[in-house]
C-alpha cells in the first residue's frame, strides 16, 4: 500500500473526436468518452489518486470539466500558452471557465516544445510569458508547470523555480511524494481501461530503476 503523504497522478490528453489534425505520436494518448468515464468511475472514491490534463484541447471544457464535476472530482489542467485560441485548441473564454468551474491551472509551456537546451529568449517564453498570459486570462497565481515530452534536465528546474513555480509535474511513472518539487505521472493512453489503470496502480512502486532514472534527468 502507498503511504499516505504519496499520491498516484493520472495524466490525460485528449478525449472524444479530435477536432483538428494530430501531432505526430498524439493518437496514442486519445481516449475515448466511455474510456474516459470508465476510468473516472474506478477511482472516483479513492483519495490517493490525483487528475490532471496536458495540451489544452477543446476536449478539457466540453467533455473533461463536466465528466468531473457529476463525480466532485477535481484536476488541474496544464495549457500551453501559445496555443490558446487555435483551431482544436482551449480559447481564453475556455481557460477562464475551466478555472471559475473550480479546476486548476497550470503552465504547459509556451509552444509545447521540450525544455531541454532552451536559449535564454526560449526559456523566457516558456516559463514566463505562458505563466503570465495564464494568469491574466484567470485572474489567479499560476504556479504549477508540467514538461511538455517529460523533459526537464537541472536547467529546466533552476528556470522553473526562477519564474516562481513551486511544483513541476513530470511524465516519470509512479507515485509522487507531496513534498517534491518534481512529480511523476502515469498517462493514460489509447489503449487503457479501467481494470489496466487499477493494475498499474496496484503495482506501481518508486523502484530503484525510476530512482535512479529521475536522478539523472534531474542533474544531467
């Protein structure tokens, strides 16, 4: 059993028919409504495990905030900035409802580019302009980012904390202590249910190997 000051965060993207072209590897991280519902209800009572949502598809509003909110379920919603208002995409009217409906949101970068290497011009972008449209479009603090990819090396970390994050969520596995600035999270892909999310979850543990690999991405 997990310890009770960890918790399982379960990651999704995109729900239902896309309403625009995918990028490349996206289909494999679309679920559909029942899927999604299907999910939602084998972890509806269970306090450990903890929602949030990348990408900021049309989907996050028209099928996600409802879906949670006829469970009392919550999550946070990690948005990329610069794609606000595109075609498929959340527009700042959505953005601002996702947050009045009670949900969080948080910081998917700017142009949902990995966060590795970033120029100083780029990493401006991505960790301070996406935090600070988000917030003028909510009119609340922003200070949770997820990696675009999971990617995130020492610099990542030092320009997250510089840009006033106080927590960046990661796509690592496993169950997350609430005291780490970084998170690891499980993503749901095309091919999940409910029976092989509660499996994983049952047997995820922060092995040695996921030690070690987060380790590494932290101090390369």
């Amino acid at each position: 059993m997990a310890d009770q000051a960890s918790k399982w965060i379960l990651n999704f993207h995109g729900i239902g028919r896309i309403a625009r072209p995918f990028d490349p590897g996206e289909e494999s991280v679309w679920v559909s409504v029942d899927q999604f519902r299907e999910i939602l209800d084998s972890i509806v009572d269970d306090s450990t495990v903890k929602i949030t949502f990348d990408d900021g598809n049309v989907s996050d509003l028209a099928i996600a905030v409802p879906e949670l909110a006829s469970r009392k379920l919550s999550a946070t919603f990690f948005i990329p900035a610069g794609k606000i208002g595109a075609p498929g995409f959340l527009r700042p009217q959505d953005v601002e409802s996702i947050a009045v409906a009670g949900m969080g949101i948080g910081s998917h970068g700017w142009a949902h580019r990995p966060w590795r290497r970033l120029d100083r011009e780029s990493a401006h972008l991505e960790f301070v302009e996406s935090k600070r449209l988000l917030e003028e479009i909510t009119s609340t603090t922003v200070d949770l980012a997820a990696c675009p990819f999971g990617a995130y090396d020492r610099s990542t970390i030092r320009a997250l904390v510089a840009a006033g994050y106080r927590r960046a969520y990661t796509s690592d596995r496993g169950w997350s202590l609430n005291r780490s600035f970084l998170e690891p999270r499980n993503t749901v892909h095309s091919d999940s249910d409910a029976s092989s999310v509660l499996a994983e979850r049952a047997a995820s543990r922060n092995s040695i190997f996921n030690v070690v690999k987060q380790a590494v991405k932290r101090w390369r």
